[in-house]
C-alpha cells in the first residue's frame, strides 16, 4: 500500500469517497482498489440492498412490496452481509426492487453515514455522491458501455460457475439500471459534482491510475 503525497482531506475530517455508477461498470473493483491503496475502509453499499431483498426472498415475499421490504430493511444484522447468495442475479433484482422503497432507504442511511465517518471510507453505490455523502470531498460517476458491463457480469457468473446466457444478463443488467435511475427516492445520477470515468476501453489498473490522478489533482 502506498500513501498519498498531500493530504487529501482537511486535519479532522474523514476523507470520503463517493463511487457511484450502473452495474456492472467496475466501481466495486475500482473501489476496493482506490481503498487499499489510500489505506481507507471500504463499504459495498450494493451488499446492504441485495441482504434485504434476499430477506424478503427467504420468507417468501415480494420484494417490490413495502411492508416486507421495509421490515426486512429493519431486521437486517451484520452477519446477513456475509450469507452466500448475494450476488446471484436473482438477488440483484430483488436488491434493485427494494431499493426503490423510501423506508429501505431511510433504514439503510445511518450505518452507511456512521461507518464513513468512523475513519473516512470509499464507498461505492448509487446514491452516495448525491445522497449519503453530498459533501464527500472525491466523487466519480463510473460508466461503461451497457455491452461491456453486460459481457463483464457475464464473464463474472462464468467464472463462479453459474453461467447465464449472454443476452439474458444484458437484459436483467438494463432492467436494474433503469428501475435504479427511474425510481423517484435517490435514483442513481451522477452528483453535479461528480467526474465521469469511462471504463469501457480501460482494464482494472488503467482505471485504478486514472481514479488516482483525479483524486490527487488540486480542487477547490
Ligand atoms: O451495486 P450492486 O449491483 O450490488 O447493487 C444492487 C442494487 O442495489 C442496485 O441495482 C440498486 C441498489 N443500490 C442502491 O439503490 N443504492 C446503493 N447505494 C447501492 C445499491
């Protein structure tokens, strides 16, 4: 791990950074990365949203419905980010539905904001650049062509043994993105002061030089 050569958040403050993107763009890589090498704590926001729709999943709800969205949001406990089955695409929309529910949202705020500001963090999401961290001082808005994030998802269910067909991962992979951009409680968007990165043409390393350069250029 290396450090950075000045500061990059203000004496006291929490150092955020805010990733935000569609799926399948390469913000959790990117994220993950960003964190270890900047020696910070990183938080899959993603994760807190796929363990409540696979709640309401296992007790045979639905997870468009708001009642068990919501108390499936509430009963959420730390060992439910650790349950196997959540990155199946099933779990993916059932994540996608419930995130449209303001409840879940509500419900969810307080242990993102808390673990950010406990030692500052990366965070990567849909929301956290306009909603969970408005004041983060870094936020990129990660993107990539809907071919390439749908061939890399596809790619990523091959290699843990659950192949789907490709043109049904880059159906289900549009139809979350545009519930998650539709939905009127924090749709994902890019914060209007978020720097767009297009991972399309770039590997995991050339985004990660990228990210850092922006992070690392003076702002005001
Ligand atoms: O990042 P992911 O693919 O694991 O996210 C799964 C779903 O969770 C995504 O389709 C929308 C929702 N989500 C959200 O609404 N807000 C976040 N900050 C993170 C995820």
């Amino acid at each position: 791990m290396s450090t950075p050569d000045a500061p990059l958040a203000p004496a006291g403050a929490p150092l955020i950074i805010a990733i935000d993107g569609p799926a399948a763009a390469g913000k959790g890589t990117l994220a993950r990365r960003l964190a270890a090498h900047l020696g910070l704590p990183y938080l899959d926001t993603g994760l807190l949203y796929r363990a409540t729709g696979r709640r309401v999943l296992d007790a045979g709800a639905d997870p468009h419905d708001p009642a068990a969205a919501t108390a499936a949001a509430l009963a959420l406990q730390p060992e439910d980010l650790d349950r196997p089955g959540l990155r199946t695409p099933e779990a993916a929309l059932a994540a996608s539905a419930v995130a449209a529910v303001p409840a879940v949202r509500a419900a969810l705020l307080a242990f993102q904001r808390s673990f950010g500001l406990a030692r500052g963090a990366v965070l990567d999401g849909r929301d956290i650049g306009t909603v969970v961290f408005p004041g983060a001082q870094v936020k990129l808005f990660v993107t990539a062509s809907a071919e390439a994030r749908a061939h890399r998802r596809w790619l990523e269910l091959q290699t843990a043994g659950t192949p789907l067909p490709l043109a049904q991962v880059e159906a289900e992979t549009r139809q979350r993105d545009e519930q998650d951009a539709a939905r009127a409680t924090a749709p994902m968007k890019p914060a209007p002061d978020a720097v767009l990165l297009d991972t399309t043409a770039l590997d995991a390393e050339a985004a990660l030089h990228i990210a850092l350069a922006i992070i690392r250029r003076p702002r005001n």
